[in-house]
C-alpha cells in the first residue's frame, strides 16, 4: 500500500513538472541591468572590442529635421559614405562575417551582387511605454504550451533577456520578434513583385490594414482572446486579381487555437475559410516564391520545427535602409535582374542572435532547415537561411530595414526573397510611390469580421 502512494505520488510530481514553464523567469538583479549595461531591449550596451560597433545611445530619438508624420522617413545618415565594398572578387576576404546566404548570392552572381558596409548606426528604437513594460515582462513573462504560447506578458518585449536552455532561448528570440512593438493599428501598401530572370515585373498592389491587441494599453496575454493580430489584405491590382481579400486571425497560443483564416473571391462572390493560410503553403500571388509562413520573415506556429540557439555572432546585415525606402527612389530603380540594386541598399556590422530550426521527425515542411538571424537591439529577423530536402541552401530571406520614427520603432521596410535554384526572387513591402505606412490608423475589431469580406473586396 505504501508503495503504491509513493506510486502515486511519483506520478502527479512527474505531471507538475510535465506542466511547469519551459523555464523559470529572469531574477530581478538581472532585470535591473535592463537600461544599465544592457539596452532596455536587452542587448549589449556597449560596443565590440574593435570600435567597429558603437555602444547603443539611445537610439533615434527624435527624426530629421523637416520630417512631417506622412512622408517617408528620410535618411539621417545620408552623408554616411561606404567604409567598405564587397563583390564578388573579395567576398572570402570577409566570409567570417557574412552569412551562409550572402555568401551563396556572392558566388551565385559575382559579376554584379554586392555589399555597401558603412559605419554602423544602433538607430533602433521605440516608446517609453515599451521599455517599461519590456522590464516587468523580464521577470513575469514565460514559454507555455511547448513554446507555443506565452503567459504573464504585457505590451513589451516578452524577453529581453534570454534564458534557459538553447532551445527555451530560440524559443523567446522568434517570440521577441513576433511581439516587437509596431504600432497599436497600422495601414500601407505592401506592394510586391517576383520579377522573370530578365528582370520583367508586374506589380502586385497589395492594401493591408493590422490590429494588435496585444499592444493597445492595458491589455496582457490574459485579457486579448488569444488573438494576437488581426490582419486584412486586399489586392488592388492587376485586374486579373483585384478585389481578392485575405482575413487572419492571428492567435497567441496556436497550440491552444491555430490560426484563423478567411478569403473573399469576387468571381465566386463568397466567403470561405482558408485553413491552409499557414506554414509551407504558397503566399498571395507569390508565384511560388513565398511560403505563408516567409511574411513579416517568420510568423505562425513554430510546432514542426526544434529550435535551438546557436549563439550571437557579429554579421554584415541589412540596416538603415532608408535610400531603398525613400519615395524618391522608385520601384523600377530598385528591381534588377537576379537580385535588387544593391546599390540602394545599405549594409552594417551588427550582432545578431542566431537561431537554427530544424524539421521535426515526421514533421512536413518544404524548408527542413532555416537559419535566422535577429537583431540583438530590435529584435527584428534581419535574414534567413532556407534549405531544402537534400540540405542545400534554397532560398536566401533578407529584411532592410530603417527606424519609423513616428512610432518609434525598427522594422522591414522591404522583405526579399531569393530563390537560388531558379535564379529569381520576390520582393514585398514596395510602398515607395505609395502613401507610407499610416501608424495613426484608427480601427476595431469588428471590422475584421469574415462577415465584412464580401462588402470590403468590392471595387
């Protein structure tokens, strides 16, 4: 009998532990280095030994001069020169930091793909409200559900401070870029097109408007219905393809609600759930460049994958991209065969989390392998390694991104995606003749219902 209650007993500890965060929360001595040595974002205030990366000052606190909320963010860095190029000719000089993916553009095209490197700027980032919460969430928040979900967070970055194991961290690295404040709800063009390998395009206008509860004041992980986002797309053009309508209801804890999605078709004139808006399947009118989950550079549920961080590694990366942004600069000046015109583009030294996912056993993705790498001051995933069955590299994911002032925050202000088999990419976010992005949205969740779509996608 004894036996058997310590049987018992065994049991419901092995199901509490079964059951207990993935890992205990940060301590409140560690927290306190959040806005001291560390950036309230958690990354490393100072810079690199070599001087090559600047300590974080704040970042952008103020724009330009000049700069009205409605323009198009200019470059405060314009009289910036290159420090360096790379080509085609020298990039093995610098492969120690480069990633797996700039070097296979280098080798894949090296009579015209090429690196900008100026100095490096830490512009990122965002309100005071979001650093403060960003300091509560360090000691509060916590991974549930296997890393699908999480619990006890608050408006800020859910953790500035990565801790656990290797997998626990890669888990909160991808959660701290999915939960990065962007805005309460945001309007814009997220134009994009996948240019032939002659470099002829259509472009695909694409209006978007998005709703994150998680962000409005006041609300918590507990209070938002699990919907973490509410996302409506619309496409305005080609013709061929106006008036179709994308609803997401983006959950929190996806293992606990998988995402909700709705499509509207004017041909059919009807309104119809789309389950398969989600991992591997095709992106709007991607023309099979882009998979679901490739938006915002990862989104959705992370179950068919095992995460792991590899580690924090200093990287040329896409940043300050504000000559590809500016509403000077026009789509045409920015497509080019094979791969945008770098010479718009803008490369810096950063440190950068590295994050490796890799399929689960029995798991199906057309991507076995992806490597990301996330900024360490914005939490924004600036690039991605995608690999195919065979394990070869496959697609080469990159993020320019620039800091919107109004906000503040650091963000894509174009996504690309280059496919390295078939020698063509697609590119996304192109608002550029375009109204920029409209942070002042003001909008509710009703607006977002299925029943809205058929009334929304007539044109």
């Amino acid at each position: 009998m004894r036996n058997l209650k310590l049987s018992a007993l065994g049991a419901v500890i092995a199901l509490a532990c079964m059951a207990a965060p993935a890992a205990a929360q940060v301590s409140a001595a560690e927290a306190a280095k959040l806005g001291g040595e560390l950036t309230p974002m958690g990354s490393e205030r100072a810079g690199n030994a070599a001087g090559t990366i600047p300590a974080w000052d704040g970042g952008i606190t103020r724009p330009p001069a000049g700069f009205r909320v409605g323009m198009h963010h200019p470059d405060p860095f314009a009289s910036d020169q290159p420090s360096l190029t790379i080509t085609g000719q020298n990039f093995r000089d610098h492969r120690d930091k480069l990633t797996a993916g700039a070097v296979a553009m280098f080798e894949k095209y090296p009579d015209t793909y090429k690196m900008l490197v100026y100095p490096t700027r830490r512009s990122a980032s965002f309100p005071e409200r979001t650093y403060e919460f960003t300091k509560r969430n360090a000691t509060q928040c916590r991974l549930v559900a296997n890393g699908e979900g999480i619990e006890n967070c608050a408006e800020g970055l859910p953790f500035p401070i990565l801790h656990g194991s290797d997998s626990d961290k890669a888990f909160q690295a991808v959660w701290n870029h999915k939960l990065k404040y962007k805005g309460v709800a945001i309007q814009r063009w997220a134009n994009q097109t996948a240019p032939t390998a002659t470099g002829a395009y259509t472009l695909v206008r694409l209006r978007e408007e998005l709703l994150g509860l998680y962000y409005k004041p006041g609300n918590t992980t507990e209070n938002i219905n699990n919907i973490l986002v509410y996302f409506f797309q619309v496409v305005e053009a080609p013709a061929r393809l106006a008036g179709n309508v994308l609803l997401v209801h983006e959950t929190l804890n996806q293992a606990k609600q998988a995402r909700q999605a709705w499509v509207y078709n004017p041909g059919q004139r009807r309104v119809r759930r789309a389950p398969n808006v989600a991992y591997d399947n095709p992106g709007t009118a991607a023309d099979g460049l882009r998979t679901n989950d490739m938006t915002d550079m990862f989104n959705g549920a992370m179950d068919r994958y095992n995460w792991k961080l590899v580690g924090r590694k200093e990287l040329y990366v896409p940043y300050n991209s504000y000559k590809a942004h500016s509403g000077d600069t026009k789509v045409a000046d920015l497509i080019r065969p094979r791969h945008l015109n770098q010479d718009l583009l803008r490369y810096e030294l950063h440190r950068v989390w590295v994050v490796e996912a890799t399929l689960k056993p029995g798991a199906r993705h057309i991507n076995p392998r992806r490597t990301m790498y996330i900024d360490e001051d914005s939490w924004q995933i600036l690039a991605i390694d995608h690999y195919d069955a065979q394990g070869r590299l496959w697609r080469v994911s990159e993020a320019p991104s620039v800091n919107y002032y109004d906000v503040p925050t650091f963000w894509a202000t174009i996504e690309v995606h280059y496919d390295l088999q078939s020698g063509r990419y697609i590119a996304g976010l192109l608002d550029n003749e375009e109204t920029p992005y409209n942070f002042a949205f003001q909008t509710t969740p009703e607006n977002f219902s299925p029943q809205s779509l058929r009334t929304r996608g007539i044109r």
